[in-house]
C-alpha cells in the first residue's frame, strides 16, 4: 500500500478543486449585478421626470435639459 505524506496532498488538491467548483458554480448561478442601476426611475415614470432626474444627477448639461426637454414638449 502506498500510505503516507504523497496521498495526503492529493487529497488536499482534491479537496480545493471541489471547493473551488463549488464557489465557481454558485457564482455562476447568481451572479452579483456589478452595474449601476437606476431604482428611482419606475418603468411607468413619464419622460419629463425621467429628464428631470438626470438632469439633478449631473447627467446632462442645461443646453442638453432645454433642448430635450423642447423636444418633449413638442411630441
């Protein structure tokens, strides 16, 4: 029989390896959404307020709000 100090360190990197594809499964599984997302803005919000919501971000300059904004207006 081949006992002793080899067979415990494979036993080690066995033991990793399930460990690791068991991290690596459920990271897959449910992954972590890593992207800003917007909550304050309900698929039902009108366009003018979504504007508005940008433009309170910073997202837009005051020429790009007025002129978007126009063309809101207009439609």
């Amino acid at each position: 029989m081949m006992t002793g100090f080899g067979g415990a360190i494979w036993m080690l990197f066995l033991w990793i390896a399930v460990i690791g594809g068991g991290i690596w499964l459920l990271a897959t599984i449910f992954p972590r959404n890593s992207t800003t997302s917007h909550s304050d803005i309900s698929p039902t919000s009108d366009p003018l307020s979504i504007l508005k919501q940008r433009y309170a971000r910073g997202e837009l300059s005051k020429e790009e709000f007025e002129t978007i904004r126009h063309e809101l207006k207009q439609a």
